[in-house]
C-alpha cells in the first residue's frame, strides 16, 4: 500500500503471521521514508530480538525510545537484550526505569540481575 499507515499495518499483521521477511521489508520502507519512525523502530526491534539479532533490536529498541516512545514493553525488551548479551549493567538501568511503570516487576528484575552490580 502507497498509504503509510497501510504499510505499517501490513507489517505489523505480517508479523503477527510469522512472515518475518515480509514485515522487515515493510518497516524498512517506512524507516528509510521517515515515517511512524518510533513505533516502526519499536516493531522491527520485536523481530530483530525473536531472530536474537539483539545488537539490532537494542539499536532499535533506543531509537524508539530516544524519539519519545517509552513504556513498560519496550523497556522490558530492551533489558531483556542487555541480560541476553550478559551487559547486566544497561539491563539494570532499564530496570530502574521500568519501576516507574511496573515497580513489583523491576524490583524482581533487579534482586535477579542486580544484585552486586
């Protein structure tokens, strides 16, 4: 579809499909044109991070987040990223962050990651 919202819609159902390949192309359409670029960052980090592509999720993932698109999901993302490349320190921080929207989560988070850090 010519009509953005169209394309990011096609993407996002892709993905829901498992069609991965399909919903890549379509968000790096809508990157490449500047359009819906944090929610489009956000998606393509989900399927960067289910490819464990997770450099890419996390560059992703702070793209969005730079651009104003903070909430529990991805942060919670993000930081699952930084444990899986064991950079407990950045997952710890996201933690810290994620206490102001889900605070029984994050301090989980932080007694299993963060302790002695």
């Amino acid at each position: 579809p010519k009509h953005y919202k169209g394309r990011f819609n096609r993407a996002v159902n892709y993905a829901i499909q498992g069609n991965e390949l399909f919903a890549l192309s379509d968000f790096n359409y809508l990157i490449r044109n500047g359009q819906l670029l944090k929610h489009s960052h956000f998606n393509r980090g989900i399927i960067y991070q289910h490819k464990n592509l997770l450099s890419n999720a996390i560059h992703d993932y702070t793209t969005a987040i730079n651009m104003g698109l903070i909430n529990e999901n991805i942060i919670s993302r993000r930081a699952e990223c930084f444990v899986q490349i064991n950079q407990l320190n950045n997952a710890c921080k996201d933690y810290q962050v994620l206490g102001k929207y889900n605070p029984s989560v994050a301090e989980e988070k932080k007694r299993e990651y963060c302790t002695g850090i």
